[in-house]
C-alpha cells in the first residue's frame, strides 16, 4: 500500500494523519518486518476505529474501504479537481497525472488485505469491506455526502478501464462537485478561532414550498428572484418581514431544497458574526456555487452597531460583493433597528442632525432590493391553512366542523393566526391520534 501512496502526484495533499497514510505507513513496515505484532495490531484497530468513525458520520454501509477512498476523492480539494468542477473533463497534460492517481486509486480499492489478516490473526478489513450498517435516522448523519459518495464508490466498482474511470470522477465533480462546498448543502461560521470558518450543518430538513399553504405571491417573488440568481442574471438581496410564525424562515429553508441541485448552497449567519463577513464571501466568492447568507430574526436595538458591517458588505465597500452572493433575511421588522417615537419629534431630540440619524437607521432596509411581506392570516385563511395540513395526515379522524371548533380553541390559546400555530395544532392532533391507535 506504501508503494501506491507515495506515487500519488495531484491526490499528495491528503493529509499525512489521514486513515489512508497512516494504514499505509502500517502496511510498510509490515512488509518490511519492522514491528512488533502486538504493537501493529493494535495501531489497526486504531485506524478501524476512526475509519468506523467516518462511516457512522456519514452513513456509509456495504465496503467501508471502497467508501472511505470515494470520500478522499470526493472531498479533496485540488486545482485539478476544482477545474473539473467547473468544466468536468477537460484536455490538458495533468490528465496524464490524473489518470496516474485514478489507477493507483483503483489498486487500492483492490487491494488484498487477507495476508496480514492471516499474518496477524485478524478479520477486521473482511468486516469492513461487507459491512452491515445499523440503520440510524438522518439525523444523526450526513445524508447529503453519504449518498453522492456511495454513489461514486459504486461507480469506480463499475468502471472497466482507465478512460471510464476518468469519465466516473470528473464526470461527478462536474455533477456534484468538490469538498465541502460541492457534497453539502448549508454552513454555519465556526465560533472556534482556531478551527475553519465554515463548517456544514449535517441535517437541513426536507421541507418544500409546497409545505407552506398559501402566500403564493410572496413565494413566487422569491423564487422569481432566486432563479433569476442561478442563472447568472442579475438579481437582489431580499428581505422577508412581517409577523412572527407566517412561514418567512420555512420560505428560504425551502429554497434551498428546491435549489440545491442547481448549485445553491447557503450560509446562516448570526449578528455576532457579522466581523466576519468579509472573510466569509472571500472564501467563497470564486467557487462554481451560487451562495445565499441567510440571517435570520434579523433586528437591532438602538445601541447595537453591527449593522454597519452588514450595511458595508451589501453596498458600499471598495470590493463589490461577488455576482455569486446574495443575502436572504428574515424579520419581525420592517426597517430592521428599533424605532421610537422621539425618532419622530425632532423638536425633542438632542441630536443635532436628527434626520441624518433616522435616515441612518432606515438605510439598511432600504439596501434589500426585494421586501416580501409576510403577514397573519385571517380567520378563514388560518382555517384553511388547517384544513389543507390536515389532510396531509391520514391518521386524523375528525369532523370538518369540530376541526374548526377545536383549531379556534387552539389559536385563542397558542398566540393568534398564524401558520404556525395551525401547524402545531396539527401537530398535536396527530400525536393523539397516534396514541389512540
């Protein structure tokens, strides 16, 4: 195995502590007879552990090896690689060096580990590669990665000869992409200095536009808006306001499912975090991605200040935000920073250029090209929405009439209309239908 690794060319920026050197390193001085049998085994087992590690991480099942070096290969990031995500296969020299590692990569896939089994009275490689998962919720994994690269493993398994195995792994950066940006959906920044900047959020839900019942023109705005983005034309930042529980946050969540095949990623970012952007968008700004920051519940006291970044990255800066970067932000706020009455009467205010300081304020709403407002339903309207959730929900028995009796119970005691608030009534009933049954 020593002999495959060290001859890899574009692939060598696998990282030396990775399950594939270290195990690599392992088999070297195996075969070289320098170790202690005892002392090997147990440095194995060590790399089974973290390779078991992974594998629980991001779902894999069946060959956990063959996995394993889809993942490296999914996941590593290279000017080859990011230019095949852009273009897929391309003509070059470095396709000679690509096809060198592609076929070291394919050894290794093959690779027999029954003699050091046999050598060291183990079976754990034989485990790992007819591997039977425990099924785990998607909570708990990365579903996103896990299927692409058991895809890919399952492709590179398939592929006959050399020029087909260069078809599969460019044909799937072109598909999918590359490293974190390319097998997942959303990110987060990371609090941690000491860690990197954007980390990916494992589990995003699955819901859909279609989840939201009514506000058709408000979700038409948006992905009017948002299409207009994916495909290059141009397009603005967006706010969606109105009253709390009306679907603002579900919106954009949908969107990026609806989207994410077509490249659109998104970043959620907090206001303590908004120092920052600046590194955030020079991270991203020259990837094959369409980029959403999304800021949610977004709103300022009088004494906060952080908006100005906000208000410097939108509009304003000496560097333009890139083409492939917009931001999405949800508030309860119209104008997004608290307004107070003495805002209103100049004659009471002890600033001199009072109307300087309210334009000020106003200014950072007004840097949102689209504002989609998003307000309570009327009774009916919330009566409606209840009806159509309700449906969606086999396991409810109940009257239209007493529906609506109990749905108006609920509203007068869980904060008024809203979609909200009809889907936890829903909610709740078909949790006590499923105790009934």
């Amino acid at each position: 195995m020593y002999e495959l690794t060290s001859k890899l060319i574009i692939y060598r920026s696998i990282g030396k502590d990775s399950i594939l050197y270290r195990l690599s390193d392992i088999f070297r001085r195996f075969h070289g007879g320098d170790y202690n049998k005892e002392g090997l085994t147990a440095e194995i087992l060590d790399e089974v552990n973290r390779l078991l590690d992974v594998a629980t991480t991001y779902g894999f099942n069946h060959n956990l090896w063959h996995n394993y070096l889809a993942y490296l290969l999914a996941m590593t990031e290279t000017p080859f690689t990011l230019v095949s995500e852009k273009v897929g296969a391309n003509e070059g020299s470095v396709n000679r060096f690509a096809k060198n590692d592609f076929a070291i990569f394919r050894q290794l896939f093959d690779y027999d580990f029954s003699y050091i089994e046999e050598e060291l009275g183990i079976n754990c490689f034989s485990v790992l590669e007819n591997y039977s998962a425990v099924v785990k919720k998607e909570q708990i994994y990365n579903k996103s990665v896990s299927e692409k690269v058991q895809e890919l493993s399952a492709s590179i398994e398939g592929a006959k000869t050399e020029d087909e195995l260069y078809a599969v792994i460019t044909d799937f950066y072109r598909r999918y992409g590359v490293g974190k940006f390319g097998l997942n959906k959303a990110f987060r920044v990371n609090d941690d200095p000491e860690g990197e900047l954007l980390v990916p959020i494992t589990n995003t839900g699955d819901m859909v536009l279609s989840d939201l019942v009514g506000y058709e023109a408000q979700k038409k705005k948006l992905t009017d808006n948002t299409e207009a983005f994916l495909h290059g034309r141009r397009a603005n930042n967006v706010l969606l306001y109105g009253d709390a529980g009306t679907g603002k946050s579900t919106s954009i969540k949908a969107i990026l499912n609806q989207y994410y095949s077509e490249g659109l990623r998104m970043i959620e970012v907090y206001k303590h975090q908004f120092k920052d952007l600046s590194r955030i968008i020079n991270e991203i700004k020259n990837r094959n991605y369409r980029f959403i920051i999304y800021m949610d519940d977004l709103s300022f006291e009088e004494f906060e200040t952080d908006y100005k970044y906000l208000k410097a990255v939108i509009e304003g800066g000496l560097e333009p935000r890139p083409e492939n970067v917009l931001i999405y932000a949800t508030s309860n706020r119209r104008h997004l920073i608290r307004e107070t009455w003495s805002d209103k009467q100049d004659a009471d205010s002890a600033d001199i250029h009072h109307n300087d300081t309210v334009q000020e304020k106003l200014s950072l709403s007004a840097r949102f090209g689209v504002s989609i407002g998003y307000f309570r339903p009327s009774p009916q309207e919330y009566y409606t929405i209840v009806e159509e959730l309700a449906k969606r929900y086999p396991e409810i028995h109940i009257s239209e009439e007493e529906l609506k009796k109990q749905a108006n119970i609920w509203e007068m005691n869980h904060g008024g209309f809203s979609g909200r608030c009809a889907q936890q009534f829903i909610d709740y009933l078909a949790g006590e239908s499923g105790d009934r049954t």
